[in-house]
C-alpha cells in the first residue's frame, strides 16, 4: 500500500482544485524505467474510467482516490509519500523501504 502524508494530501487537493477537474480524478502512482538509479517516480491525474481492477490496486485516503499499478507496486510497496516545500525546493519526495539506492534529487531508485 502506499500512503500520503498529511502535507501531501494538501498539496494534491490543491492541485486539484486550481486545475478546475469536471470531476474529481484518480491520483496514478506508478514507476518507469529510467533517471540516474534504474526507476522513475510518476505522478499524474486520471480520469476514473482510466480504473480497471486487473491493472490496477485502488486505495481511498482523505478523500483522494490512489490507483497504482500492480507491477510498480512490487517496487513501491510501503511508501510514504510526502511534500516539501522551502525557499529553495518545493515537490514530492518518496520514503520507499523498498529501494537500495537513491539518486541526489531523490527522483529516482534501484532495488
């Protein structure tokens, strides 16, 4: 399962609404291959009808609804999601237990 911190789930619902959705879309967690460790993070809004039950696992946090492919959740099983926001950087940050090394800007992952 994956989960959102507290200020992640700020952050989402605020996009969220400053981008005026018809209706409320799913949040896609997923993984591709790339970046400088192997893995990519990925993020992005989906209509429901993009949902299907053999693709996907659907979680249901503080009101958002979380689809993550059962493939990328082998690699991200367990991670917390959380937003960070200072005067020099401001975006998601993934805590995964799963990965063994990291890139520098935290974007990316092996395991």
């Amino acid at each position: 399962m994956i989960s959102l911190s507290d200020a992640a789930v700020t952050e989402v619902k605020r996009v969220m609404k400053d981008a005026s959705y018809d209706s409320d879309p799913y949040l896609r967690i997923g993984v591709a291959g790339g970046g400088c460790a192997g893995f990519d993070y990925k993020l992005s809004f989906v209509d429901k009808s993009e949902y299907t039950e053999d693709i996907y696992n659907k979680y249901n946090q503080d009101g958002i609804t979380v689809i993550v492919d059962k493939k990328s959740e082998l690699y991200i099983d367990g991670t917390t999601i959380d937003w960070y926001n200072d005067l020099m950087k401001q975006g998601f940050t993934f805590n995964n237990p799963n990965a063994s090394r990291t890139c520098g800007c935290g974007e990316s992952f092996s395991v």
